[in-house]
C-alpha cells in the first residue's frame, strides 16, 4: 500500500463567482494563484528526469478541466 497523498488540484481552491449574465469568472489575483502553481510545477518537474514538457502539459490540462468542469457547476 502507499503512503503517498492525493495530489491537492488548485483547480479546487479557486473560488469560481457568477457575474449578473450567469457566466462563471475569476478574480485576477485567483489567475495569478494558478499561474504561480502552475510555475512551480514545471519547475518540479524540471528538477525530475523522468518527466519532461509533455508531462507539464498533461498536468496543467488536469487542472484546467477542474475549474472548467467547476465553471460549468457553477452556471448551471
């Protein structure tokens, strides 16, 4: 069995708002959260040799489905 934690997706942390249109936004300072996580793990992953850009990729298209899949929750 492993020890290991469930990854934590910040996807999951930012708080998703709806406008008066019912469209689903976030607050600039919540994109630069993502921005800064999103850095940290390239350079994580940078730092690891058996992954590579496409790995990078792969994880920050996880997190965008999170918060698209929030965003969707949240206009419905």
């Amino acid at each position: 069995m492993s020890d290991r934690q469930p990854i934590e997706r910040i996807g999951n942390k930012i708080p998703i708002r709806t406008d008066r249109n019912g469209r689903a936004w976030i607050k600039a300072s919540d994109v630069a959260l993502l921005l800064r996580a999103i850095a940290r793990g390239c350079r994580e992953y940078g730092d690891n040799p058996a992954c590579d850009l496409h790995t990078a990729a792969a994880a920050i298209d996880t997190e965008a489905d999170t918060i698209e899949c929030r965003a969707i929750m949240q206009t419905r």
